[in-house]
C-alpha cells in the first residue's frame, strides 16, 4: 500500500497509550491498534479530525504517501 500510517510514532511523541487515544476519540482499542498497525484500509474523516485533535497534530503527521517500488 502507498499510504503508510505513522500514528504509532506520533502517539509515542505525544505518550499517549492506545487505551487514552481510543477512550478520546471514541472508538474501540482493537481499531486503534488496526490503525498503528497499518492494516486499515480505511479510516473515516470524522476518526483522522478527532485523532488529531486529541494528539495535537496534523493528518500529515500520521499519514504519509511513499510511492511503491517500480518492478524492473
């Protein structure tokens, strides 16, 4: 996937634990740790605006675009 999720990194940054980011942003630990994982394929709006909020930061912060490698 082009879109590589780097909300475990910010979420240290910040020393929040998964349990605080889910109970602030109203959804469940597991889809929290779907997302520091990278394994979403989806994430809505409304969920990147409250993350950001509680983290203090930017949708960039968390999400970046890496181009996948060219196959020779």
């Amino acid at each position: 996937m082009a879109i590589k999720i780097d909300l475990d990194v910010v979420m240290a940054q910040k020393k929040v634990t998964v349990t605080q980011l889910s109970q602030a942003v109203g959804i469940t630990m597991a889809n929290i740790s779907i997302l520091k994982t990278g394994k979403a394929r989806a994430i809505r709006f409304s969920t990147l605006e409250k993350i950001c909020e509680v983290l203090d930061c930017q949708p960039g912060d968390i999400l970046k675009y890496v181009p996948d490698q060219a196959v020779n």
